[in-house]
C-alpha cells in the first residue's frame, strides 16, 4: 500500500508514520528527514538547501523530487509499500511523484488529508521536540517523554528544531496556503482524497487510518 500523508506543519504526519510504520510494514519517507540529514551531514546539497530551511521556505521541486525519486528506486524491489511524509508539497511535486510511480510500476492507494485547526497545529510545533539520534517525536505537554529532555526508546537527547520558532511557522504556514494547499483538489480530482479529523489525539488519528484501511481491504 502506498500512501501519501497530506497536511498542515503539525498535523501530526511524522507522528502518524512513525506509529504506524512497523504495523503497517512500510517504508516511512520523510521529505523534511532525509533534508535535514543533509543538512547535519553538510554536504554539497544540505549546504545548498539550509537558508531555504531555516527561512521556513521550501526546498525546490528538482532537490526533493531527486530525493524521493533515489529512495523508491533503492527499496521498490522489495515491494512493502511507502508512506510518504511531507511529500508532494507542491503540485509540480504531485506530478512529479505520478510519474515516478509510474516509472516503478507502484500506484498510489490514496491521499490522507490531515485537517487540523491553526490553533491545534501551533501549540503542537511551538512544543515540539524531537530526538537528536533517532528522530522520535515529543511534544511538551502532549507527548511527554518519560525523562524530561532524554527520548524514551534511544536514551538519545531530544532538542527544538530551528524552525519550530513562532516567526518561522507562520512562514511555514503561509507557504503551506499557497503552495501545498491545492494539492488537496490534486488528490480530489482524482478520487484519491480521504480526509480525517487530524485535531484529534494521536491514538484517534491512528485508529481512523486503521479503520480506512480495513475498509479498503473488505
Ligand atoms: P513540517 O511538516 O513540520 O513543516 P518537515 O520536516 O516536513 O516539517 O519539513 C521541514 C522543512 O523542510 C520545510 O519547511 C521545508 O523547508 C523543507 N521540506 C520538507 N519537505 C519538502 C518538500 N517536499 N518540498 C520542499 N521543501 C520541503
Ligand atoms: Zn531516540
């Protein structure tokens, strides 16, 4: 099953993902990973893509499109389906993953519409916090780690990503209604779009994947 994971910033699609991946047994790919990998590693791409980061801006198309399109060539083989997280976010980027579908004769199963509100989605970036080794995603009040400041599952320390800084989500949010927005009527054109309630706790929102996916299956 490859499905693709649409959303406001904190509408909880890395959360999603990330519960989901081992259940589901898919590849989780993470536009917004696998960049700032990059970007920690300084190579010549996360040199060239960081100012566009840190401004709250977006990577352009070709750079991720590259990406996505290295990832799914390496793993397709193996057949266990993607969950894309962050990707497309623009429609040339929903184009462009059509066509790289295409190309590896995988198709698509779906769009999940993430809908949250703009209050719910701020109080989640602003306490946000994730693991400097693995990843893994706290919030401060919401998802507490069990050890204040330590990741429960790597012991690993957990940090506040840049952008997650009140100047730089409302850029973030401007270019997710401008650029990534119509992806929805992308997906709707389609008949591809299935919408849930994403202000819901993380439990409920996984449950409503859950229940979407086993009405596919009957
Ligand atoms: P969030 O969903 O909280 O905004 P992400 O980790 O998905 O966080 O993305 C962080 C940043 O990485 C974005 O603000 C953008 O600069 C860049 N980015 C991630 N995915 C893409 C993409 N598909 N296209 C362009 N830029 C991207
Ligand atoms: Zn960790």
């Amino acid at each position: 099953m490859n499905i693709v994971l649409l959303g406001a910033p904190g509408a909880g699609k890395g959360t999603l993902a990330g519960a989901l991946k081992d259940q589901l047994g898919v590849h989780h790919i993470s536009t917004g990973d696998l960049i700032r990998l990059e970007i920690k590693g300084g190579t010549a791409i996360g040199l060239e893509i960081k100012r566009y980061v840190e401004s709250g801006g977006l990577v352009p198309d070709e750079v991720v499109t590259r990406m996505i399109e290295g990832k799914i060539k390496a793993t397709v083989a193996d057949k266990k389906g993607y969950m894309f997280d962050g990707f497309p976010r623009t429609t040339a980027q929903a184009k462009e993953l059509d066509r790289i579908m295409q190309e590896n004769k995988i198709e698509l199963g779906f769009a999940l519409y993430m809908e949250a509100s703009m209050d719910v989605v701020l109080k989640r970036l602003t306490g946000r916090r994730v693991c400097k080794a693995c990843g893994a995603l706290y919030h401060l009040t919401n998802m507490p780690s069990k050890k204040a400041g330590i990741c429960d599952t790597c012991g690993g320390d957990l940090y506040q990503r840049a952008d997650d800084n009140e100047e730089t989500i409302r850029k973030r949010m401007s270019v997710y209604n401008e650029s990534t927005r119509p992806i929805i009527d992308y997906y709707k054109a389609q008949g591809k779009l299935k919408a849930i309630n994403a202000d819901n706790g993380a439990d409920d929102v996984k449950g409503a994947l859950l229940k979407i996916l086993n009405e596919k299956k009957s």
